[in-house]
C-alpha cells in the first residue's frame, strides 16, 4: 500500500507515466489504473481527503461506515468533528509540522463517532504537493485497530495494577523494617551502651559494633523498598536524599537541577522516583564515570526529566533490553507518560521522560 500511494504522489506531482497523449488506450489505462487503485483503497482502508488547511474535500464509505457520519455531515468541516480529545496538543502539533513540509506522517489517532463511542485508527497522511513543493491537499488512509488497542489497553492496566500493588506492600515492608525491627534494635543498642559504662569488656564493643551495622543495613533496605520522605515530604526532598546517599556510597557525583515546587499526585511522584532511582543504578553498573545530570521541571500541564552521563553507552539495535529499562518504561505508561531513551556506543546515554499532570484537561486538534 506504501509503494501504491508513492505512485499515486509521483503521479500527481510529476504527470502520467503510462501511454502518451494520442496513444491508444491513453485514457483508457489511466482511468483503469486509478480507478482500480480507488476501489483497492475504498475496499481495505478508511479514506479521508482534505485542502491545504485540513477541510474535508472528500470521505469513502468505509469512513462513514465507522465515524457514524453521513458523508455530507463532514463535507466542509475538519477532522474536529471526530476529535476524542485524548491526545495532547504536541501530538497534533508534530502532525501538522510534518505535512506542512511535505513529509509523511504516520501514527496512531484515537477517534470519536457520531454516537460518542470510540475507535482507534493506525494514520498514514500523505501530502500532495504542486510545482513549488507546497502541499496543496492531504490524503489520509487509516485502518481501524480498535480491538488491538483494547486489548493493550486491558494489558496496562493490569500493569498498572501490579506496579500499584508492588509499591504498597513495600511501603508495608518498609515501615514494618523501620518500626518494627529497627526500633528494636535501636532499643537493644541503647541496653548495650548502658552496659558498657557499667562493664568494660571487648565482647560489648562489638555487640555495640555489630547492632550498629545491623540498624544501618535496616535503614538502607527500608529506604530501598520504600522511602519514609517521598510520603512524607514529596518528590524532590527524596530525590535529593537518595541523590546523596548514591553520590556517597558509590562515588559518583550527580548535578541535580530542580525546577519543580510543591507535591503531586502520589502514583506521580513514585513513578519519577523510580524511573530516575532505576536510570541511576543502570548508571552506576554500566556506564563507568564519575559524574552524572539529572534534572527536572513542570508546569501545569506536564513534568518532564532527564538522566544524563557521557559514559561508555551501548547500541539499541544489538544490545537486548533489561529488566531495568522495561520497569522504566512501563511505570512512565501507568502514568500515562512517555519514556524516550538516546545512547550510543561510547557516547553515553540519555534518559527523558514526559509525563501528563491533568490527564482531564481536553485537548484540541491544531
């Protein structure tokens, strides 16, 4: 199908290739041709035309067969008219960027039929251009995937699910560790001290050594399940204490850059922690430097960070994907956000995410 629209573009663009005016069966092979082209169109894709400013020009059945419209409720009017308003702004915006310079644009548009239901559609828009290059109409052929996205949808959300479920049983093993047997220790340790000003003996110095390393190591596991401050305090106040704590441990200096005030939504918030706790660690076990960037900011409608070393990197299309960023990706999904990752061998790696804060705000097509 994408070598017959780049015909149909050429032939548009460029004149007719076949039999030559005064020919025999000039017109007759052309309008065959293109007429056998339409009816393969009409048969197996949703078909949508429209001018240089995205007005309907013209609609197959099979568009009307799904959006619910009759043909003459969308002649004249844009592609607003089945708008879901699912998509952000940028989303649109990259599209009409794209066609406007004369580009393909390819991608997945979540639609709204004429009785309010849903549908999904897998879009290639191809731009015909005039003499200059300037596109002058669009053609939009779409295939319906509705099922196929349901069924990733119920996948998410399942996903969702079990990340939710993981977090709140280590916020309970968490705290259990913290008050439970680490105040424990802590009360044996507080025994052991008053022993040894009554009693001077080295087997109390290494029990006071012993239980100190052991409410320690309890405090690191606690923090590493689930730490107490990103409850209590919010995003960056973790972020900052676990930055430390990582800088301290291993060695590796992190520029961290904040631009963002005030608390989010918790499933928010434990997400960018995680997504930026896991990047760190992939750091500290392949990158091999000494220093790292994380930053992040937001506004009202999105928060948006970055990981960044200049380390050894690796190749996305020959190394296979870990544990680690598969986590990444999937709790930037249950978020509703997007997780984009660029390295190169022996040019380091970059680590941004984007991710929604009002997931109800309506968005417009552009």
């Amino acid at each position: 199908m994408e070598t017959d629209m780049g015909d149909i573009r050429k032939s548009m663009k460029d004149g007719w290739n076949g039999p030559k005016v005064g020919q025999p069966g000039f017109h007759k092979d052309k309008d065959r041709e293109l007429a056998d082209l339409k009816y393969a169109l009409d048969e197996s894709s949703i078909v949508a035309l429209t001018d240089k400013n995205g007005v309907i020009t013209y609609v197959n059945d099979k568009f009307c067969e799904i959006s619910g419209y009759k043909r003459e409720e969308v002649m004249g009017k844009t592609h607003r008219i089945i708008n879901s308003y699912h998509h952000p702004k940028d989303y649109f915006r990259n599209l009409w960027e794209t066609i406007r310079q004369g580009d393909v644009w390819k991608g997945e548009i979540k639609n709204k039929k004429k009785d309010g239901s849903y549908y999904w559609v897998d879009t290639t828009i191809v731009p015909f251009l005039d003499k200059d290059g300037i596109p002058y109409q669009y053609l939009s052929i779409r295939t319906e995937i509705t099922e196929r996205k349901l069924v990733q949808e119920k996948l998410q959300t399942m996903m969702t699910k079990l990340i939710h479920i993981q977090e709140e049983e280590r916020k309970k093993v968490s705290r259990e560790l913290h008050d439970g047997i680490g105040q424990n220790l802590y009360s044996l340790l507080i025994t052991i001290n008053r022993l040894h000003t009554e009693v001077e003996h080295p087997l109390i110095q290494h029990l006071q050594a012993d239980v100190t390393k052991m409410i320690e190591d309890i405090r690191g596991i606690s923090w590493d399940l689930r730490p107490s401050l990103l409850d209590d305090l919010g995003l960056i106040p973790a972020l900052r204490s676990f930055i430390n704590r990582y800088a301290k441990h291993y060695g590796i200096m992190v520029d961290f850059q904040s631009e963002v005030s005030g608390r989010y939504d918790v499933q928010i918030e434990t997400a960018v922690y995680r997504i930026i706790q896991e990047a760190l660690t992939n750091v500290r076990k392949y990158a091999d430097v000494n220093e790292v960037g994380v930053s992040i900011h937001g506004d009202e409608e999105r928060l948006k960070f970055e990981v960044m070393d200049k380390g050894v990197g690796y190749d996305p299309l020959k190394e296979r994907v870990g544990v680690g960023l598969f986590s990444m990706e999937e709790r930037a999904k249950a978020v509703h956000g997007k997780l984009h990752i660029e390295t190169r061998p022996g040019k380091g790696t970059l680590v941004i995410a984007t991710i929604p804060i009002r997931e109800d705000e309506p968005f417009h097509n552009e």
